[in-house]
C-alpha cells in the first residue's frame, strides 16, 4: 500500500506525541503544499500577463502569523479587513506597500493608521469616500486609493459568500439607479482615486460569475478613463474566490482554469495597461490543512454506530452548523496512524461538544470505528482551526506544520501551541471573579483607586422626586 504525504503525517504525528490522550485533538499544516499553491497563483497570472500583479492573500482564511509569513516568503502580500488581521499582518513582518484594506465598517482611526502606514485602501462606499476626503486633505499619503463595487451579477450556491447580489452590503451598487453615474463623478472629482475593487464572492462561485463581475468593473474602469481623458485608474483589485474541491484530493478549478477564462473574457484587462491585484484566501490553504482526532467512545444509537471524537463545533463550525454547504471527508486510521482498512460500515462521526447536532458527518460509510483510532479530517487550511469556536469553553488545537523528508520521514514544527485551561480561564475574567458581586460595585480597570465608586441616588433627599 502506497501511503500518501497525508498518511505519513498522520503516523508520524502519532509516534511523536503531536495527538496523544493527553492532546486529543491536533492540527497539521502541509507547508511544502502551501508553497505550491502560491507558486502555481503567481505562475498562472505570470502566463496571461505582463503588467504587475499583486496577489494579496485574505487573512481572514487563515489568520495565523507564521503562515502570513510563509506566504509572503512565497512572493504573496494580504489583504486584511480588520485592526486586528493588521496586527497579525505587521507581526509577520508584511510591508505596507504589500498589503490592502478593505472592511465595509473601517472607522476613522483605521482609516488614519492605513493612510499613515501608505496602505493602500479600497473604500466601501460613498461615505466613506467623503470621509477619505478630509484625511487626504489635512495630511498627505503614499496610500493607494480605490473604490469597492458591487456589480449585481448574481449568487452563487451558497447565498452568505455570494458578495455580488442584488441587495449585497459589499460596496456600491452599481445598477442601482443613478450609482453608476454617482461612482463616475466621485472618480471625477478625486484625481487621488486610482483603484477599484470589486468581489463576486468565493465557494459556491462558478468561474464564469467571477469572470462575468471581473469584466463589469474593467467596462467602469475603462468608462472612467475615457472620462477622465487619462488613465486615473491604473490598478484593478479583482478579489479572489476561487473555490475548493471538498470532495477529493483533486484540486480543482486551478489558477490556471482561472487566468485562461478571464484572458477570454476580459483580454483588455491582462494587456498591461492595469496593474492587477487578487484577494484570494481559502484556494491557497484549504487542501493543506488535516485536523486529527482521537475516538473516545464508540455506541450504537438507533442500530446506527456512532464514533465520538473530539474535533466537532470548535474547529468545524461551518460544518456543524450548515452541513449541506459545507460537508467534508473523514479518513480513517487505527490507533498507531496507519489507514485503517476493513469493509465500510454506515456510522456517525460525531463531536465533543453538548448538543445534538456536532456531528462532523451523518450517515458516512467509513471501516468501523473503534475507542483509540485516529480520524483525519482534510481540507481544512481555511477557516477551519484557526478560527476556533469556544463552545463549551474547548481548548483551541495545537496547529503543526510539516515537512516530508526525502527518506519519508516527516519534520514537524509548532505553529500555535494548545490553548491551556489556564488560558481559557484568563480570558473568561479569571483575575476578575469578584466585580459584579462588590458592594457597590467598582471596576478596578477602569476605576483604579482604592475609593469605591459613589451611587449618585444615594445623595439624593429622600423625597427628592416628589420635591420637584
């Protein structure tokens, strides 16, 4: 039997104590894969164009700082959506002139630190161009500047990451009446603007939807221009959303599929005339990220078996929860990490939490399960383990990265470590048991001195109500 660089990891994790009784639930990053992946997205712009393409990874899919740093090693940037995915930007030593902001929310502070810092920023909407406005004015920047539209294509299958619909809350709408024209002048009267955005959406988008809202924004782009009597957009952010194959290994539609459709819809947006930025995220990591857990208990529940394990809601959530949109695989390996054979049996695979429906998979027919052996779930790169959901106070899962090893050997080296319990308590206000049970009631972080904070009704003349 051939074993897979997956089924070496698995065995390897387990010889090595990586997911123990001890650390039933662990987390494996396939780094060799992961620059794979960016070498095959930049590869793919490289073969359809010449103009300057940077391809801005989405922190959001994986918001783990040794990982932002792999990939901007691997020649990607990021775009990041929130003060925090900035931080973790910034912590892996990603330069401004690497990274792109875009939220539908940025506050004023944020918009100041980016235009600071010469983060190039994609506005969301009309208000918050107006807000762009006074800080251009009052301080100058080396920020590139642009707007988000919204083209109106359609969804996709699965509504909640379909981002060009009619009612989207993504940026400007543009079939909306009188926006067009109102996204034209705003070009017009800020010769500053010189990007434009647009994102059609990510899994359960077709490729022809996101070539068919990529071109909607080349036509306002090159609509402007003609305008404008000038090139004043020069760089067109065409978003990301390439979708994942959750139903083998096969990686599938491939940058390459991407790169070649939008050559044949939009050829005037790949003839050098635009510098191009991408915001893909989950198509860079899903396929190199495996979840492993112990079964714990095995039972039969209605003649149906039922292997309880300990990764469900915290490290699935999407699958938990929408099973229909986001079902994925279970491998199954004995007790050492080897491929567990046998003849599939129709069981449940079922999660740690305390509700009925953290189930990882319904109804799957898998060789039978028993208390000891290790499930695989693959496919989880993206917004799976690094976005953890703390129900029922569940640790977040030590994530590794490996490497194989020429003689098939596996290198390991830690990512995160394990969240303590001692770390779920301090973040549960563990240092803080006692304020709301404090007579009268002080808040030794926002009042720190030792007087107690004063009950202005206790000043008041008892009949100060009927006195007035």
């Amino acid at each position: 039997m051939t074993l897979s660089v997956r089924d070496r990891a698995v065995r390897a994790a387990v010889e090595q104590g990586l997911l123990s009784p001890a650390e039933p639930v662990t987390a494996l990053l396939d780094v060799t894969g992961i620059r794979a992946s960016a070498a095959a997205l930049t590869s793919a712009f490289i073969a359809v164009t010449s103009a300057p393409v940077l391809h801005a990874f989405a922190v959001k899919a994986c918001p783990l700082v040794p990982v932002l740093r792999l990939l901007y090693e691997s020649g990607l940037g990021v775009e990041v959506a929130s003060p925090g995915e900035l931080a973790l930007a910034r912590a892996a030593g990603i330069p401004p002139s690497r990274t792109v902001l875009d939220s539908p929310a940025k506050t004023h502070a944020e918009l100041r630190q980016a235009l600071a810092l010469g983060i190039a920023v994609n506005a969301d909407n009309l208000q918050e161009l107006a807000r762009l406005d006074a800080l251009v004015a009052s301080a100058p920047t080396a920020s590139p500047l642009g707007l988000r539209v919204n083209p109106q294509v359609g969804a996709g299958s699965i509504g909640a990451l379909s981002t060009a619909t009619a009612t989207s809350k993504f940026g400007v709408a543009l079939r909306d009446e009188g926006a067009r024209e109102a996204v034209v002048q705003a070009y017009l009267d800020r010769p500053w603007l010189t990007r434009l955005h647009t994102h059609t959406g990510s899994q359960g988008i077709p490729l022809a939807l996101m070539a068919e809202g990529v071109a909607a924004a080349y036509a306002l782009a090159e609509e402007i221009n003609a305008k404008a009597g000038r090139q004043q957009i020069d760089t067109l952010d065409i978003g990301g959303g390439l979708p994942v194959n959750f139903a083998s290994d096969e990686e599938t539609p491939t940058y390459a599929d991407y790169a070649r459709l939008l050559a044949e819809t939009v050829p005037g947006l790949l003839d050098g005339r635009y510098a191009l930025v991408t915001e893909f995220g989950r198509s860079l990591l899903a396929k190199h990220g495996t979840v492993l857990a112990r079964v714990e208990y095995t039972k039969t529940s209605g003649g149906r078996p039922i292997a309880v394990t300990h990764a469900g809601v915290q490290i699935a959530t999407r699958t938990v929860y929408a099973p229909e949109s986001w079902p994925l695989r279970i491998l199954a390996y004995d007790a050492e990490g080897r491929p567990r054979t046998g003849e599939p049996v129709v069981q449940d695979v079922a999660g740690p939490a305390c509700f009925a429906g953290d189930l990882l998979a319904t109804g799957r027919a898998l060789p039978l399960l028993r208390p000891g052996d290790v499930v695989a779930v693959p496919d989880t790169g993206a917004y799976y383990f690094a976005h953890h959901y703390a129900y029922n106070s569940l640790p977040r899962p030590a994530v590794h990265g490996f490497t194989p090893t020429d003689d098939g050997g596996t290198v390991f080296v830690t990512v995160r470590p394990a969240q303590t319990l001692d770390e779920i308590v301090a973040e549960s206000g563990g240092a803080r048991s006692g304020v709301l049970v404090h007579e009268p009631m002080r808040d030794p972080v926002r009042d720190p001195t030792n007087e107690p904070t004063r009950d202005p009704m206790r000043d008041r003349a008892p009949d100060a109500d009927m006195e007035a």
